[in-house]
C-alpha cells in the first residue's frame, strides 16, 4: 500500500509540463501523461457534443420518419378499403334506383344482377331483398336463407333509417362472420320502404389489410367503437374476439401513438373508416428498423468510431511526441552546457598554462642570452685560465634553457598548437582522418559526404595536427552551413607537377559576394546570431596554417547553389626538406 | 660590404642588450631599445636596420602596432617578431601585416642567424 503511494507521489498521472520536484525521467512521463488527459479532453470534449447533437438529430429525423410512414400506410390502407366500399355502394345504388320491390323480388331477375355484381365486386357471398316486414322475399346465394326473418336485425333498422348503411360484422344465421351493405328505398306503390342487401366476407376485408404489409409492419386490423375485432389480428386474435383501444379519432384524423417495447419504439396509427362502424388499427415497428436508417446508423457510429479512435490515436502520439522533443531538447541543452562547462575548464587550463609559459619565457631567454653571451666571450678568450670549465658549465646552463623552453613550449602547444612539426603527410589519410569524427554528426543530419579521392596522391610536408584543423574547419562550416539534408563532396586530385589540390563542395545556402571578401579577415563571423557563435577565427588561422605551409586556399559561392574551398599545397619534392625546415 | 644592422626593440632592456652585444661579436652592428618611441627614434636618426627584432608584449605601443609604425616609415624593413607570449592568432595579424616571421622565446642564437639572413636577403 505504502509502496503504491510512493511510486503515485514519484509519478503522479498529472503534474503539467513542470514537475519540479520529480525526477527527469518520471517528469517526462508525467509531463507525456499531462499532455495526452488536456490534449484529449480538448479533442474529445467537442467530438463527444458533436456526437451528441449528431445522435439526438438522428433520433428525430427517426421519430418523424416513423410517424409518417405509420400515417403514410393507415391512409393508403383506409383509401384501399374505402374504395371497395365505395365502388360497392355505388353498384347496390344504381341496382336499387333502377327496379322496383316486384322486379327485385323476382328469384331469376335478382340472380342476374347478382351474377353481375360479384363479376365486379369480390367478396361478395349473397344478394337478397327483404320487405319493410323484415322477411327476407328474394335470396341468391350459397346458404339458404329465403324467407328468414330480419326484423330483430339492427342493421335493418339501420338500412330503412340511412338510405345507405354499412353493417359491423357480425355470424347471423348462416354462423359465419361477415358484414352487409344495405340499401333501402321506399316503394311509391304501397309506401312501403324495403331493403336490398349484399353480404361480404371478412376474408375480403383481410385480402385489402394484406396489401399494407411493408417492411416495418407488425399488424393491421379493423375495430369498431364496442371493441370488437372487424377483422383478423396477428397479436391480438381473431375477428370478433375483443380488443380495447385507449384512444379512438374523431371523425377523419389518423392519430399517432409512439411507445417502447424493450429496447425497440413501436407506433400505432387509427383511424376511421367513414361512413363505417370501423376504426383501422396499423401497429409498426420504428423507422429505426428500416434497412436504409439501419446502414445510416451503422455508418454514423462508424465514422464516429473512427473520429473517436483517430483522435485518441492522434493525441496519444503526439503527446508521446511532445514530451519526447522537450526531453530531446533538455538533453541537447544539457549537453551543451556540459560541453561548455568542458570547454571553458579547458580553455582555463589553457590559459593558465599559456600565462605561466608566457611569463617564463622571457627570464629563460635573459638566462640564455646571458650565458651564450659568456659563451661567446670565454669562447673568444684562448688564455682564460678555467676557459674549458667555463664551456662546460655554460653548456649545462644552455641544456637546462633548451630543456625549460621545451618544457614552455609543450605548455604553449597544450593550450593552442604553436609549434610546427614537418612530416611527410598524405592528404587522403589526413581527409579519412578528419571524416571519422565529423561522419557520427554529418550523418545525423542527414548530409551523405561523396569521396572522390585520386589514388597514389603524392605526398607533401605538412604539420599533420595542423592540417587536420585544416580540414576539421572546412568540412566543419559545410555541415554547419547545409545544417541538414544535404551533400559534400570532397575532391583530391594532383593538379599538375607542382601541386595537390583539394576541393570541398557544399549544397549549404551559399555566401554572398560582400561576405565572401571578409571570410578570410580574423574576428569575421557570420554564425553571431545562431545557437553556434563563432569566433571568428576559424577560417583565418586555416588561412594562416595553408599560407604557413607554403598552400593556398580559394573560396567561391553562389548564393542559393552552394560553397567550395579549394586547398592548394605544393607536392614535396627532395632537396626542398631544409629550406622547408628552416621555414617551419 | 658593410655589416647587416639589427635593430632590437624589447621592453627586457637585459635582454635586448645581451642579444645586441652577441650579434655584434658575429659581425652584425646591433643596436637595443626598450619600445616603440625609441625605436622611431632610431629609425628618424637615418639609422635603417636591415632587420628588426620585435617584442610582443610592451608597455605602451605594442609589438603589432610597433610593426605599424615601422612598415609606415619604410615597408621594406623586415621584420620578426621575438617574443615569450606567442599565439596562432598574433602570428596571423602579424602576418596579415607584413610580418617575415615570427619566433618564440628563447631562441637558439644559430637559428635565430638563419631568420636573420632569409630576412636580410629579401
């Protein structure tokens, strides 16, 4: 538990980018952990209300497709419906207008014009005309029923009171349910009003509800007000088994009902049929379980899957990103003050060892004169008396001057390299040299060096620590001036008998013409206002060490194309070494 | 043929005397001075040295503008520096000015003949 604590308290999740207090590297991971919470909470936190909108936006769009639908198929249904009923109507009022009680009464007659209308009207079971008595005078059909006696029947007190009636369902005395339509006219003769009637079967009325199925239905039925069912339900039963509704519509309106089961919105549209004691009832499932919404929600909470995953991903990367620049950073500063810290014990050291040779230099040069002085006079003294003791003595004090003045100059050499020592140098190996310490930094910025260096160069005198500052100071500024993805080319090749050359070619920025005549003069500097001062040295003792060795160096640039320095040094020829000694 | 003339300008007037009084015993006529206004001195009495030995470090003028001086009043007067506080970066103004060459303290009297007559001859 204890433990658990200490590893929170050494690396908290959260501690913004400044953990003063931890070490480097919990800070950089707390540092990584604080950028990815904020990063993500300001990704997230806009994505998440977008969705948000998206997804309530979808759900309306949903609600009121389902509702449209669900009205769109209650009307088609009842139009359906009430045409049949219509065309029916229409057929019984022309048959009635056009004959009288005795025409209609005839069995033959009535056949006739039942044969017609079933022709037209399917569905249609009987035909028959029935008396203001209620007794059933003329009958065609398959059940006999001529001579029956409706006068208890509601639907006949309905028929004589309307000119037009459509009947509930209901089984009468064949036993099987069906509905009629009626019509009723009064006979001018007797003044008597009698009725002519025409049966349907349910299944008709279920043959139309069939044509409203579509992809969303889950039932279609007909209810009238008592709740009794006109037609066949899949979930709620048979016709004339009961079946309550908890709202009905007033005359025409369809209305909409919208409820959950589960985890799925169901809708229900009623709606009546006019001019019947019928109320259609239309149950659908959401428009949320159509193919097309259903691929529309699926590529919804793709893409916003994805938007969610990318952005996690995003801001997971970058913050690992981040910390890693700033820890990059932090090291590189690190490292340079370091390297600095070095440089300056360095030079201190330098300095201090110069001084002291410095100061000792010119007692050690009066001792020396001094005795070469007493040297030159014993010397010249045939008869001095300890003349050859003298020698000696004063030849000891010469050593111990020579020895001293070693000793100085090594000091001196330590802190900056003064002396010339003359050896017989090959440049290639020099250039090789020098390219084993540059290539670690040329290589991490990306800059390929291209050797194209002649065989069997000859060989020439040179100091060979010296030149290697050459050629550190050239190849040097070129990386420096490319700084990163670039290339060097580095040319050696004997120019003729006389001289080597070597060419150094940048793909840097280039030097302007105005700068280019100064880059030679001591204290020049163009790097003053980057992260590496110089000092303006560099190129001015180069200049001086090739003059010193009896080489020549050239510049030429183009602003834009690049820099090259060609370093001319006389090839070594035998006989040359004294002079060149003396000269050193 | 008359003998070469040095001129020596060292502010270690011990110094300069000593070297004077050893180049005198090898046939050059030598003379010492402890800085730039006695060396100007010098060189407006019509005493033109062939070659000047030229300290670094001195109070006042230094050896570089000493140097000056000397080429302004005749830039065919060669000159070498002789000093104990040498640096690459002295060398190369020194150099960039009309310097013959440039020795480090002490110097063996032999070598130090040699610079003279490569200076002289030029």
């Amino acid at each position: 538990m204890s433990e658990n604590r200490s590893i929170k308290r050494n690396c908290p999740i959260f501690c913004g980018l400044y953990g003063k207090d931890l070490s480097p590297q919990a800070r950089y991971r707390c540092m990584c952990n604080s950028l990815f919470i904020v990063m993500l909470a300001i990704t997230l936190i806009p994505l998440s209300i977008t969705s948000g909108l998206n997804f309530f936006q979808y759900q309306q769009l949903v609600r009121e497709d389902s509702r449209a639908n669900a009205r769109w198929n209650a009307e088609s249904a009842r139009a359906t419906i009430n045409a049949y009923l219509e065309k029916l109507q229409a057929a019984i009022t022309v048959v009635i207008d056009s004959h009288s009680f005795e025409d209609l009464s005839d069995s033959q007659k009535l056949e006739q014009i039942f044969r017609q209308l079933k022709k037209e009207h399917q569905g249609l079971v009987d035909l028959s005309v029935v008396g203001a008595d209620g007794i059933q005078t003329a009958y065609v059909g398959p059940y006999r029923l001529a001579g029956k006696d409706y006068s208890d029947s509601l639907w006949l007190h309905k028929a004589l009171a309307r000119r037009m009636y459509v009947s509930e369902v209901f089984t009468g005395f064949r036993n099987v349910p069906h509905f009629v339509v009626a019509a009723s006219k009064k006979d001018p003769s007797l003044d008597r009003y009698w009725v002519i009637r025409a049966s349907i079967d349910t299944e008709t009325l279920d043959r139309f509800l069939a044509l409203a199925d579509t992809e969303v239905l889950e039932d279609i039925f007909l209810v009238n007000d008592s709740g009794i069912l006109q037609s066949g339900s899949r979930f709620h039963g048979d016709v004339l088994e009961s079946f309550q509704l908890t709202r009905k519509p007033k005359q025409s309106d369809i209305i909409i009902f919208e409820e959950m089961r589960g985890s799925s919105s169901f809708y229900r549209a009623v709606s009546r049929i006019p001019n019947t004691p019928w109320l259609l009832v239309l149950d659908q499932q959401g428009a949320e379980s159509r193919k097309i919404w259903h691929i529309f929600k699926g590529r919804l909470q793709l893409t916003l899957g994805l938007c969610f995953l990318a952005s996690g991903g995003m801001v997971f990367w970058l913050s690992r990103f981040l910390a890693g620049k700033f820890r990059e950073a932090d090291e590189a500063r690190d490292s340079i003050l370091s390297e600095t810290e070095h440089s300056n014990k360095l030079a201190s050291i330098g300095r201090l060892a110069a001084g002291v040779a410095h100061e000792i230099n010119n007692p050690l040069a009066i001792i020396g004169e001094k005795a070469g002085l007493m040297q030159d006079l014993v010397g010249l003294e045939q008869d001095f008396r300890h003349r050859e003791k003298f020698l000696d003595q004063l030849a000891s004090l010469q050593n111990a001057v020579v020895r001293a003045r070693t000793i100085t100059h090594r000091l001196l050499g330590f802190a900056r390299r003064m002396e010339t020592s003359l050896t017989l140098v090959q440049l290639n190996g020099i250039i090789t040299e020098v390219l084993s310490f540059l290539e670690k930094d040329a290589a991490y910025r990306n800059i390929h060096i291209i050797l194209q260096l002649q065989e069997n160069l000859p060989v020439i005198r040179a100091d060979h620590g010296q030149l290697q500052q050459v050629f550190l100071n050239v190849i040097n500024n070129a990386i420096d001036a490319i700084r990163s993805d670039g290339e060097i080319h580095i040319t050696s090749r004997r120019e003729n008998q006389k001289t080597v050359m070597v060419a150094i070619s940048d793909t840097g920025p280039g030097i302007a013409q105005d700068v280019l005549r100064h880059i030679f003069d001591p204290f020049f500097t163009t790097k003053g206002n980057e992260e590496k001062k110089g000092t303006g040295l560099g190129l001015s003792i180069t200049y001086g060490i090739v003059q010193k060795m009896g080489g020549k160096i050239e510049v030429s640039s183009e602003v834009g194309v690049g820099t090259t320095f060609i370093i001319t040094f006389p090839v070594y020829k035998e006989g040359s070494e004294e002079e060149s000694n003396d000269r050193a | 043929m008359t003998a070469r003339r040095i001129l020596i300008v060292d502010d270690e007037v011990d110094f300069g005397t000593t070297l004077a009084e050893r180049l005198e015993l090898r046939g050059y006529a030598a003379k010492a001075v402890s800085g730039a206004q006695e060396a100007m001195g010098v060189l407006a009495d019509n005493w033109r040295p062939d070659v000047v030995l030229l300290d670094l470090m001195m109070p006042g003028v230094d050896g570089l503008a000493t140097l000056d001086l000397i080429k302004q009043h005749d830039p065919k007067i060669q000159v070498i520096i002789l000093t104990g506080h040498g640096s690459t970066e002295s060398g190369i103004l020194g150099m960039q000015r009309g310097l013959f060459d440039y020795i480090m303290k002490p110097v063996d009297i032999g070598d130090l003949i040699v610079r003279i007559n490569e200076a002289g001859a030029q």
